[in-house]
C-alpha cells in the first residue's frame, strides 16, 4: 500500500512536469490530457485521478510555483532601503518586481516554462474559475507594490497608479511571452541579460514619475 502511494504521488508530479512544459509550448487548447499523460510517462487514467479534468490541471500547474514567486517578489521588495528619494524609490520598486521574473527565466527550463504558462495565462487565456485562481494568489503581493507606490508618489492618483502597475505588469508578462517563444533556450545570454531588467524599468519609472508633476 504505501509503495502504491509513492508511486501515485511520483506519477501526479511527473504529471505537473509534463503538463507545465506542454502547456506553456502549446497553450492549454494545444496540449491534451493524453499528450501529458505520454510525456509523463504514465497512464492515461492517472491524470483524471489525481486531477478530474484538464481545467484542474492547469490550475494546479499555474499554482505550484506561485507561493515561490510571490515569495520572491516581497522578498525583493522589502529589501529596498528606506528613505529613498521619490525617484529613486519608483525605480527600485519596478525593478524590485521586474528582477525576480528575469532571474526566473534565467534559472532552469521549468520556470521559464512556468513563466511563459502565467504569461500566457494573464494574456491569452483567461479562463474563469482555473486562471483567476492564480491571479487571486498573487493578488496580495500585487498590492504591496502598489502602495508602495503610492507612498512614492503622494501626488498623483491611486487609480491612475493602478491603471499604470496594470499595464505595467502586462507589458512584462508580454515581453517574457515573446522571449521564451522567439529564443533558443540555450540562450543563455538573454536569460542572464541585465539590460533586460534595465530598459523595462527605465521606460516605466519616467511613465511613473510623470504622474507626479
């Protein structure tokens, strides 16, 4: 019995793998459950055992790595010092959210997966009941930028700063989408290139700042 176990759990992770590299290489409409299930290397009745459907599944792949990523979001937003003056401090909050998705696509083939599954997720897909699960996951730590933000910039309008971090983080998640769709994955100059990181902030933070003349 407890070996039956291990090997139904070995089997749901071998499951996740598979499905987030399927997933994120040809959307949700592109990957089946049998093409998982194959990539996995496991019976096809193991995917609607652990998971029901192919909804739960992706699901489940969008919030495994979630916990992670928005831990490293604060992790790198609480690191920024205090007592910045109102540009400075803008800078540092955009890079502060735009560094843990570039280290992430410079890490290993599974989160640049994962990156390009939530990218895509956000852009694309926007599925009721399996996408907004994630989205409500990262909500917290979304706002966290944002008020700081806000501190930042006492001048300008909440919900005109609001409407900014939107499109902000809409245009990261688009430049991500591009690049792990356009380069090799063997790439490694893109994945550790800083001037990635550099001009997405640059361009934000005087978008940014001009709200607060």
């Amino acid at each position: 019995m407890v070996r039956s176990q291990k090997l139904s759990s070995g089997g749901k992770d071998k499951i996740l793998d598979a499905a987030e590299q399927l997933f994120a290489a040809a959307g949700y409409h592109g990957a089946s459950l049998r093409d998982i299930t194959r990539a996995a290397g496991v019976e096809l009745g193991l995917a609607p055992y652990h998971f029901g459907n192919k909804d739960e599944l992706y699901r489940q792949v969008l919030l495994r790595r979630a916990p992670a990523m928005t831990s490293d979001l604060l992790a790198a937003l609480n690191a920024i010092p205090q007592g910045l003056p109102g540009g400075e401090a803008v800078r540092a909050i955009l890079k502060a959210y735009v560094a843990p998705h570039v280290d992430k696509l410079a890490s290993d083939e599974g989160w640049r997966s994962y990156i390009r599954l939530a990218a895509s997720a956000a852009l694309l897909l926007k599925k009721v009941g399996v996408t907004d699960a994630a989205a409500e996951l990262y909500g917290p730590a979304i706002e966290c930028f944002k008020t700081e933000l806000c501190r930042a910039l006492p001048a300008a309008c909440p919900l005109v700063i609001n409407q900014y971090f939107h499109i902000f983080q809409t245009s990261l998640l688009g430049v991500a989408l591009d690049l792990t769709e356009t380069r090799s994955t063997s790439d490694e100059r893109l994945w550790g290139d800083a001037d990635l990181m550099t001009t997405v902030t640059d361009i934000f933070s005087a978008g940014f700042l001009a709200l607060g003349n």
